[in-house]
C-alpha cells in the first residue's frame, strides 16, 4: 500500500488548509486511516482517525477546528483544517491500517507527510 499526501503550505494565523491523502496498490482490506503530526522537537501525535464503518475520532485539540472526510470508493481521505494557530505547524502524515480496531498505535503503512506551517 503506497500513501501520498498533498495540500500543505504556509497559512496565516486563523486560516484555513485543506490536506488530502490518496492511498494505492492493495487497498481492499484497509479499515482505518489516520492523520499524525510532527512539530520540530515533539512526538509524533494522533490529529484523528477513522474506520470503514464510518467512526471518525478527533483529538481535544483540533475539535471544532478540523474536519476529517473519507471516500472509500476511492480510497482518499481529506483533513480540512480551519482556525489555524502557529501551533499547528507540523509535518502531517497520512497513515492507514487494516486492523479490525483502529487503535493510535497500529497503522500499518504511512505517507512521506507534508508540511503545514501557520504564521503569526
């Protein structure tokens, strides 16, 4: 399964960013796909997840702010960010898993990420 990510850039404090992410190759068995993000000298953290069956998780953080959709048929799957902080500057990485239960910990395959950074 190949992940590939596209939409990053640079945003001014409370705008808006909408990425998305396309996964390929042998993708009838995935059940979760997840964004992460990375901020210079932090760990790697869980923005949301979501199942084939349609639960979608988001972290405390990015409620109200973020949006997670999916397209099953196609296999794509899109965080649209809105009120962005500087905080919010991180690498974004798209992940998925075919794990019956879509747990933090447990995605099996993962983009190269792109970059969000939010000016003050």
């Amino acid at each position: 399964v190949r992940i590939v990510e596209s939409g990053g850039g640079v945003v001014q404090d409370g705008g808006s960013l909408t990425l998305s992410c396309a996964a390929s190759g042998n993708t009838m068995a995935l059940n979760c796909m997840a964004w992460y993000r990375q901020a210079p000298g932090k760990e790697r953290e869980l923005v949301g997840m979501t199942s084939t069956y349609g639960n979608t998780y988001y972290e405390d953080f990015v409620k109200g702010r973020f949006t997670i959709s999916r397209d099953s048929s196609k296999n794509t799957l899109t965080l649209q960010m809105s009120s962005l902080k500087p905080e919010d500057t991180a690498m974004y990485y798209c992940a998925a898993s075919s794990g019956y239960v879509c747990l933090r910990d447990n995605m099996d395959y993962w983009g190269q990420g792109t970059q969000v950074t939010v000016s003050s």
